[in-house]
C-alpha cells in the first residue's frame, strides 16, 4: 500500500508540474528564417508520406481486385518483331473437400 500512496503522489506533482509549465506563458521569440525552412519541409514531408500511403492502399486494394494484369504473353516473329498484351487470369478455383468414396 505504500508504493501505491507514494505512487499516486508522484503522478499528482507530476501533473501539477505540468499544468503550471503550460499555464506560464512563454517567453516570445523570433523566429529565424532557417526554423520556418525546416517547419515546412517537414510539412511538405509528411504531406508527400501521407498522400504515398493512400496511393499505396489504393494500389493494393486495386490488385486484389484483379484489375491489373498477372502476365504478359508475347509473340515473337522475324518479321513484324515483338507483339506482347496483358493476360489476366481467371481466379483459382476453391479446393474442394470432396473424398471419393469406396472401399
């Protein structure tokens, strides 16, 4: 019980410290022309981090949908050269827990 009465008594000067540190007013300063860089790149930073991450997610959900093709079959001849197109293909048929049955 005593750890928990001196428990609870760090956590309350801990709150009370602070509660008046953020109630102080602080003291105003200008701010340099180098930290307004690095405020916005930082900006900049994690607005390209974010609009990546969606992009990504959509990708994603877009593949497992299936609309990007799995392979690409190509044709090669000796005188029309290269031809190749998108093949998608149908989805894996389920296993089926079927057992012959006999004996």
């Amino acid at each position: 019980m005593h750890v928990t009465s001196s428990f609870r008594l760090l956590a309350v000067l801990v709150i009370v410290v602070l509660a008046m540190t953020l109630a102080a007013p602080a003291r105003t300063e200008a701010l340099e022309p180098l930290t307004i860089v690095a405020l916005a790149s930082l900006a900049v930073v994690g607005v390209i981090l974010v609009v990546y991450l969606i992009v990504a997610n959509m990708a994603d959900s877009r593949r497992a949908e299936g609309d990007e093709p799995r392979y690409l079959a190509c044709i090669e001849s000796d005188t029309d050269g290269r031809t190749c197109w998108a093949v998608r293909l149908a989805p894996e048929a389920a296993p089926t827990t079927d057992s012959p049955q006999g004996g």
